[in-house]
C-alpha cells in the first residue's frame, strides 16, 4: 500500500514536472506545429486547426482570458489558425520584424503553404517583435536560420525553440526561403549559452536543455 502511494506520488511529480504549472501542451494533432499555453494567458504557436486549439484551450482557461499569440516564426503550420483563435478570444498577434511581412502578404511560398496545397490567409500582427523584447517572464531571442525572424522565448528556465532546434538535438531545415545554415549556427551558439531545463520545440516531443549542445555539435 505504502509503496503504491510512493509510486503514484513519484508520478504525479514527474507528470507535473514535465510539462510544469506555467506551460500546457495543447493537443492539436499530426500535421500541426506544436501549441503552448504560458502562464494561462499567452500561447506560444497557433497551429493550423483553430476549433481543435480552441477545444483544447478551453481545457485550461476561458478563452478571453488568452491575451497574446506569439507566432515563433512565419510558417503556415504554426499561424493558419491564429486568426480565428484571434476573433474568438481578443487575443493580439504577434511576430518577429523580420518575418512580418510574410504573413502580412499571405506569401504561400515564404510561408510554406504550397507544400500544404493550401492558400496562406493574410494576417496583420498587433505588434512586431525585436531581439530583447520581454512578454511577461518571456525574453525574445532573435534566431535566423530556419527563416529569418525565427525567434526562442525564454523565461530564464525553459525555452521555446519553434523550428530552431527540436528534441535530442534535431534542428529545423535551412534550404526555405530566408533559410541560412550559418545563420542557424550562430543562433545555435547563442541558446547554447543559456542555462535552459527544457526545449519546447515546434513539433515534436519536450525535451531536455541539452538539446541545445547536441545541435551545435551536430551541425559543426
Ligand atoms: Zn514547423
Ligand atoms: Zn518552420
């Protein structure tokens, strides 16, 4: 009995560690970029399916108490739903400077949504972001190399990566356009330097800080 007890507790502790109070992980399917829910008011990412987000959103809080969507980068696998999330919540959009205008102009190359088969929608960020700039706990670190205005968001403990770098040191592709190998290096470099817990990457599985070093070595 004592033991079963030890165990359950020794799972509840490692579940909540995971994830953590301050991050959730919306369930939003295969060909999705990853959601985040931050501190219950921001999401990091929107994905492609708005009502399957909004479903999920719901599960930690109402859905005028989101009040900003981060886009990590200007790919069509993580803003298509961020629009209509938008009208359902009020939340405001934001995205780096420099990939702005992809989105703006709803460029289906740039945004990748030809390799969807689909149109990319025209979104107008609330607020242009710039290396440095904080949301709440959230520090911007500007991150070229999957695309130009790729940014991480870090709270001085985990680290949202977008397509930078992903579990077990897996980095995100450089041959898109405003795609640069150099660049993905430098920026690399960089979040290696960082004290980070946790990589929430834009797809795939959470993982441990060390991604950072495995992905410098990887690409050198
Ligand atoms: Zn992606
Ligand atoms: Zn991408």
């Amino acid at each position: 009995m004592v033991i079963e007890i030890l165990i359950l507790l020794k799972n509840t502790c490692l579940f909540g560690d995971l994830l953590g109070s301050k991050v959730h992980k919306i369930n939003v399917g295969k060909r999705s970029g990853n959601v985040y829910l931050y501190n219950k008011s921001i999401m990091i990412d929107a994905g492609m399916n708005p009502s399957r987000v909004l479903d999920g959103l719901k599960e930690f809080i109402k859905p005028e108490d989101l009040k900003i969507i981060i886009l990590t980068h200007c790919h069509f696998d993580h803003f298509l739903a961020a629009s209509r999330i938008k009208e359902k919540t009020g939340a405001k959009i934001y995205i780096h400077e420099d990939d702005s205008e992809y989105i703006e102009t709803g460029d289906n190359v740039a945004t990748a949504a030809i390799f969807f088969g689909q149109e990319a929608p025209k979104i107008k960020p609330d607020s242009l972001l710039s290396n440095s700039d904080e949301i709440q706990d959230l520090k911007v670190i500007h991150t070229p190399g999957h695309t130009e205005g790729s940014i991480c968001l870090y709270d001085g403990e985990i680290l949202f990566t977008g397509d930078t770098v992903f579990s077990n040191g897996r980095t995100g592709r450089t041959d898109l356009i405003g795609g640069d190998k150099n660049n993905l290096k430098h920026s690399l470099k960089k979040l290696s330097k960082l004290d980070v817990d946790k990589i929430y990457p834009g797809h795939g599985e959470i993982s441990s800080g060390k991604s950072l070093k495995k992905a410098v070595e990887r690409l050198k």
